[in-house]
C-alpha cells in the first residue's frame, strides 16, 4: 500500500506593508502644502485690504461729503432765503448788498448740489432729493422773482409772494437737504459699524493662514533636520522669516488705517456734522429774523421758529445763561444739561485750537443773540424802519455784521476738523497704499524660496 507522501510547504516571510508616505512623497506633498498655504494667506491679505479701503471710502470720499454738501445746500438756500427777505425790506428800486449776496448763494447752491449729484453713490436714495432740491430751488428763484417784480411795482402782493417762497423753502427745499444727509448718514454708520466686524474676521483669517504657513514651514524644517540628517535649510529659513515680515507690516497697515478711519469719523467728522448743522440752522434762523420783519402778521410764527433753531444750536440748562456757557467751556468745564449742535462740538474736542474756536462761535453767537433782541425790541416799540436798519445793517453793530462774524467763528472751527478729517483720509489710504502689490510679491518670494528649498531634496530620491 502506498503511503502518500505530506510535504510540509515552507514558511512565507511576512508581508510588508509599505507605506505610501515615504520621504519623496511627504517632500513634494509640503511643497504643495506650502505653495497653497502661501496663495490663501495672499487671498486673504487681498481680501482684507479691499474691506479696510471700502470703509476708508465710504466715510472719506462717498458718504460724508455729500453729508456734508447736504447741509451746505441748506446753509446756502437759508441765506438765499434771508438775503432775499431782506432785499424787499428795503425800498423798492434800492439797490443794496443783499442782491448781490443773494445771487453769490444761488450760484454757491447750484455749485454744491452739482457737487453732491457727480456723487451720488446710493441711488435713488440720493437721486430723490437731489432732483427735488434741482426743481424746487428753481421754483423757489421764480417765486421770489415774482415778489421782487410785485416790491418794484409798490404792490403790496409782494409779502404773500414771498411767503409762498418761504413755504416752499420751509416744507419741501430744507427737507429734501436733510433728506440726502441722512441718507448718506444711514450708510455712513452703517460701513463703519459693519467695518470693524468685517475687518476683525477677515484678518483673523489672514494671521490664521500666515500662522499655518509659518508652521508649516517650521515643520518642513524639522522634518528635514530628522529623517534626512540634513541642517538648517536656508531657504526655508528665509520663507519662513518672509512670511513673518509679510504678517507684521500688513497687520501694521491696517492699524495704522484703522486709526485714521477712527480719527476720520469720530474725532473730525462728528464735529463736522454737527457744526455743519448748526450752521445751517443759523441761517435758516437769521431768515426767521428777517421774516418777523417782513411779515409781521404772522410774526408769533416767524419767532417760534426762530426760538426752535436758536435752541437747536445752543441751549443752556436750566438755571444758567447762554452767556456763561463761553466761560465755562473756555475752561474745559463739561457744562451739564448744555445742549445743542455746538454742545455736540464742545463734547468732541480733540484737535490742537479747536476748543478756541467754538468758545469763540459761542461768544459771537451770544453778540448775535443781543443785537436781535434789540431788533424785536424797535419793532415792538413801534420803531419799524430802525429795527429793519437794525436788522439788516452791516455795519459794526448790526446784525449782518453780527451774523458774519458768527458765520466765520463757526467757518474756522469746522476748517480745523476738515483739515484733520482730510489728513486722516489722505493717510489711511496711504497705509494701504501697495499692500496687495507688496503682498504679491513677498507670497512669490516665499513660493519660490519653498520650491528652491525642497527641489534638491526631492532630486536625491529620483
């Protein structure tokens, strides 16, 4: 019987598993891990930098000015207004300074509202009151057009003439003025509230990716030193030092944006506004003065009016006089209670002059404030022509020539914070000013620093 013979097959040696991350593989996966870390850290420097410039546009180019041409156009079409009240208080045939003033704030008007249409940035919101300002103003020219030919012709019509102007000035002109301010003004604060959100997680983005790219780096380095026995790699070295250059000089930038747009829209601009306003109020007040005088039927009107502007521009509080609020601003005081565009001023002083200059508007705002009550004091004592002489004069004294000197104080103190508002816009661009050319170039140098480094490394396994 055959025996079957059982041959015993020999041991397999054990299987190896070899892994599919062996060095050359793990050099050029962190080349292209470096090189796409590299291109996202520069979308990200792109990316930052185009919020930080919108902003910086926004406040310094599109949104303030034209709130700024807004209440220009309401200072200027007020002071046409008044200008031409006080032209039909003289005798008709009197040709006095008043048509002159009136036809250089028409021309002033038409300037500033072709200004504030070449920048229109929000659409209808801005088109609106614009084309309503075009036609009105053009209505409002012929309606005192009207009352100028009926003063010429001694045809007492002439008031109801005028007051179908001031009507149109009161109910439709000022209103279409403050109309395009706050539409600018509800972008305005809207971009720079949105700003700092949008800034922080964009460049919370941007430090991410430099810190990735530096790490990555950092690892590469280490990785090389270990398994391949090599020393330091000087182009890592060099990447690596790029990158943390690139991430302190662009974060640096936008420091040095974030605090001129701080400078731009709070510390200048806030003043701005507000003294722009007061401004306007100003005049439209001055026309109220030159109304009670050239309507006196309904003079309770024209000094209800007056009153309300008069404390929209400055109103002490209780217990205390307008006249020591200059005192007492003067010293740096905080004067409780005090309210009012140039209260607003006086609680955002911050540049070199600027407290001198409003103290000095609140003085000549007070000189103005005593010549009108002795205006109201002729005309109620039965002393019209002198009250009129009062309130239309320019001599020293005068009214005009109180309001001029107030107009000035008030000019003065508003160039101080237009220069500083200017200056912070002018250098916030500039900090930006090529950070994403800068950013191209120093994202290709660390590319080409990280491709240099690795390629011979790699060229060893081929």
């Amino acid at each position: 019987m055959a025996s079957a013979i059982m041959q015993t097959a020999p041991p397999r040696p054990p299987v190896r598993h070899v892994s599919h991350w062996n060095t050359p593989r793990i050099l050029r996966a962190g080349r292209l891990s470096l090189l796409i870390l590299d291109f996202v850290m520069l979308a990200a420097a792109w990316g930052v930098t185009s919020v930080h410039r919108e902003a910086m546009k926004t406040v310094g180019k599109n949104a303030a000015p034209s709130i700024i041409a807004a209440q220009h156009i309401k200072a200027a079409i007020a002071d046409m207004d008044a200008e031409a009240a006080n032209e039909l208080l003289d005798p008709p045939g009197a040709i006095t300074e008043s048509n002159d003033a009136y036809e250089a704030r028409r021309i002033e008007a038409a300037k500033t509202l072709i200004s504030a249409a070449e920048n229109i940035t929000y659409g209808e919101d801005e088109r609106g009151p614009i084309a309503a300002l075009q036609v009105g103003i053009g209505t409002y020219e012929r309606l005192i057009q009207r009352a100028r030919d009926l003063h010429e012709r001694n045809d007492p019509k002439y008031v109801e003439a005028y007051r179908d102007a001031a009507k149109l000035l009161d109910a439709t002109l000022l209103p279409a003025a403050e109309t395009l301010d706050k539409a600018n003004t509800e972008v305005l604060e809207h971009t720079y509230r949105e700003q700092a959100g949008h800034s922080s997680s964009s460049q919370s983005l941007f430090v991410f990716c430099a810190v990735m790219l530096v790490m990555a780096l950092g690892w590469m380095q280490l990785f090389l030193t270990k398994r391949m026995r090599r020393a330091i790699n000087p182009q890592l070295l060099l990447a690596t030092v790029v990158a943390l250059f690139w991430l302190s000089s662009t974060l640096g930038a936008y420091a040095v944006e974030r605090r001129q747009l701080k400078v731009a829209r709070e510390d200048a601009f806030d003043s701005i506004h507000a003294l722009w306003r007061a401004r306007a109020d100003a005049y439209w007040a001055n026309s109220d003065e030159s109304r009670s005088l050239l309507d006196p039927t309904h003079l309770a009107d024209h000094e209800r009016d007056f009153a309300g502007k008069i404390d929209a521009f400055a109103k002490a509080p209780a217990g205390m006089k307008l006249e020591e609020l200059p005192q007492a601003e003067r010293s740096g005081i905080s004067v409780k209670g005090f309210t009012g565009y140039l209260a607003d001023e006086f609680n955002n002083i911050t540049f070199r002059g600027e407290r001198e200059a409003a103290v000095l508007a609140l003085t000549r705002f007070n000189d103005y404030l005593a010549v009108t009550r002795e205006v109201r004091r002729l005309d109620s004592t039965g002393h019209h022509r002198d009250a009129i002489a009062l309130g239309t004069g320019t001599e020293s004294g005068q009214s005009d020539w109180a309001f001029d000197r107030l107009d000035q104080a008030l000019g003065a103190t508003i160039d101080i914070n237009q220069t500083a508002f200017d200056n912070a816009v002018t250098n916030g661009f500039s900090a930006l000013e090529g950070v994403d050319l800068k950013a191209a170039i120093l994202a290709a140098i660390i590319g080409v620093l990280a491709f240099l480094g690795l390629a011979p490394r790699i060229r060893e396994y081929q």
